[in-house]
C-alpha cells in the first residue's frame, strides 16, 4: 500500500458534471474528490487484508442481526424503539432483501484490517466508487500514466445491477426511490441507484421524501406517490431512526411496502454493534475492542479510546482521546443517541493525510473500495475520496 502523486486529469471537472457528479464540490466549497494522489496496492492486500475479511465481517454482522431481531433486550440496547421491536423482528424472519452497505476500514498495508464502523442503512460515495474511480482508472490507462494491466478492486456496479434484478424478482417490477432532493450528493446517489435498477429491469420513479403520503382507507394503510400510485417498493436515502421517529412511522408496518434497506438494517447501522460484536468475537483480528459508554468494562480501554454516538454520520459527535486527553472532536446533532467507547485504531498517516479504507458489500459480496483522506484522525463532512488501483 503506497501513496502517488498524480497529474490531475485535464477537465475532470467538466467531466465529473457531464457524468452526474456534479456534487464534487460540496454547498461549502470543499473538494469531494481529490485526484493528485491515488493509492496502490497488491493483489494480495486486496484478497487478502480486505476482501477477505470484509465477507468475514458481514458474515459476523448477519449473525448478530439474527440474534438481535428475536431479543427485545438487544434491540433497547441499541435504542429502538419498543413499537418498533416487531417491525425487526418480521423483517429479518421474512428476510427481506438489502442491496448494498459500507465497512470503514483501518489498514496500514501491512494488517490486519480494523473495523470501525458498519454503514449499513445509508452510505454514500456510491456513485464515486463505482463510476467515478473506475472512469480514472480507465483514462489513466489510456494515457499511460498507468501501465494498461493495472486493475482496480471495483465490481460495485456489476453487483449492484445483478442484486437489483434478485430484488426485482422477488418483490416487484416498479421500484420508487427517495431522499432529501435539496441535498446533491444525495440526489446524485439516488440518481445513480435509479440508472442501475432500470439496468435491472425495473421500472424507476424517482420522488422527495415530502412526496410520500399515507393513504387509509377501510381500515387499510398505504404508502402513495403524489400522483396517488401505491409505493410497494422504495429505496429511502433516509435513515431509519427518522423514519421511526417522523409522523408516520407507527404505521410503517401495516403499509405492506418493502424498505430497501430493510428494518432489520437498522440494527446494523447502530454503532452498538462494536460492542456486541466485541462481546461475542472477543480477539478477533479485524475487530477492535468496544463497550458501552454504562459498560464497567470500558475502563479496560485506559486512557486512551474513541468515543462514538450509537447513531451518527460523518464523525459527528465523535470524540478522539489520547491519554487521558481530548485530542480531537466533532460536534454534531447526536449526543442524546448514547454512546460506546472503541479502542483507538492506528489510522495510517501519509504524507500528513490520515485515510481510511471504505470497503463495499453488495448483496452479501464484498464488491469493491474507496478511499478517504483528512487532515485529522476523524473522517468528517470535509474528507476527500482518492482513488486507487492494483499494481499489475
């Protein structure tokens, strides 16, 4: 795993906004995507250090899903709430389809690969993995500024296609999609999603979250479009703690719709799972010790640890503290989620950027990476994703 300087594409710009990344500047002026570098790395890294135990990780992930939708202790653990419980536990028995989540990963080169969290209901850099980093592969090749064998770990696209049209044939032929419009980078991965599930053979209608009703009638509930058309199948943008926490979420589950991601996806999406994990796999070698923030066993951590909002994105409320000091903090709106306390990882430092690996699963396949760099040990709204590829 080394690091590269890299003459930037000429036009990328121009090119990322004809190709539908036109959010690669965020509404505050930071770059999203930084092309001056890039990182290689082996094939044994790839196959070894990461994909292998990203399909471990979401092997260990399952089975506490599995555990934690039939324990309506567990689940009050991870805060959801108790009218929720059954929504869980029917999702996971029916074993309603997901399509896609994000492992974030600390790894040197040299290994092992550390989980830090699991982004299992909502991550985004879809569309700058899957179409974005592949397309500077490409163009690099062409260029010879790559040799022409040098590959790239990046089979999102195919797999998601291939996962759209299991989903497809299992619940529907017409496939609403949602999220906040108002955000770009939002907008730009749901509109990426919608161009793969009418690869898949789905018929797509992409509507903003504030396009959803709910229609009752006879003592029957439903979720419509604005044009009244039932919505049986949605992939939401939008996390689940809110939709449990909006209006309509006490009638989420007499509407009949499949979520994708699923409920039970909520269960991995909450940062308790590093502590569950860890009481379950202790010393496993891609895991880091955690304990809830009320655990006594926390103090086995010392004085030096993370500590991380059971539900969050983008570091926020996240808190670095080195010996027995606060060393580094993002604030944000999730400090009354609760909280547990992870080990400290060794997030590698290059050339005095700090980068962490994002490590897909589509389906239930590991698919594929980026990766993200900061200027400081917390990845935050202000990262910057960098590409990489297999040294031939």
């Amino acid at each position: 795993m080394r690091r590269h300087s890299f003459t930037p594409r000429p036009g990328w710009h121009a090119l990322a906004d004809e190709s539908g990344f036109d959010f690669h500047i965020d509404e505050d002026g930071h770059a999203v995507w930084y092309e001056a570098a890039a990182y290689s790395f082996t094939l044994a890294q790839i196959e070894e250090d990461l994909e292998a135990p990203t399909a471990a990780l979401h092997a260990i992930c399952l089975e506490l899903a599995a555990e934690i939708s039939e324990t309506p202790a567990l689940m009050a653990r991870l805060g959801i709430p108790d009218w929720a419980h059954a929504l869980v536990t029917r999702s996971f028995r029916a074993r309603e389809p997901h399509l896609y989540g994000r492992f974030d990963l600390a790894y040197d080169g040299a290994g092992p690969a550390k989980m830090l969290e699991y982004n299992a209901d909502t991550p985004t850099a879809l569309f700058e993995t899957a179409v974005f980093q592949w397309r500077w592969l490409e163009d690099l090749r062409a260029s010879g500024a790559l040799p022409a064998d040098a590959d790239q770990f990046n089979s999102v696209h195919e797999r998601l296609v291939a996962q759209l049209c299991l989903i497809r044939s299992r619940v529907g032929e017409v496939l609403h999609l949602t999220c906040m419009t108002e955000f770009p980078e939002d907008r730009g991965t749901v509109g990426y999603l919608a161009d793969c599930a009418a690869q898949a053979g789905l018929q797509v209608r992409l509507i903003d979250v504030l396009d959803i009703g709910l229609h009752q009638e006879g003592g029957r509930s439903s979720f419509v479009d604005r044009s009244d058309a039932p919505v049986h199948l949605l992939f939401k943008l939008y996390p689940w703690e809110w939709m449990l926490r909006d209006g309509f979420g006490p009638a989420i589950a007499a509407t009949g719709t499949t979520f994708i991601e699923p409920a039970w996806k909520m269960v991995l999406s909450n940062k308790g799972i590093l502590a569950l994990l860890w009481e379950r796999h202790p010393d496993h070698p891609n895991l880091l010790p955690a304990y809830f923030e009320d655990d006594p066993c926390k103090f086995e951590l010392g004085r030096s640890f993370a500590r991380k909002p059971l539900l969050g994105r983008e570091g926020a409320n996240v808190t670095i503290v080195t010996d027995g000091q606060v060393s580094a903090a993002e604030s944000g709106p999730y400090a009354d989620s609760g909280y547990v306390r992870q080990a400290l990882a060794p997030i590698p430092d290059f050339e005095g950027r700090r980068v962490v690996i994002g490590s897909w699963v589509v389906g239930d396949e590991p698919a594929g990476i980026i990766l993200r760099e900061s200027a400081g040990p917390i990845s935050n709204d202000t990262s910057q994703l960098v590409p990489h590829f297999i040294q031939p």
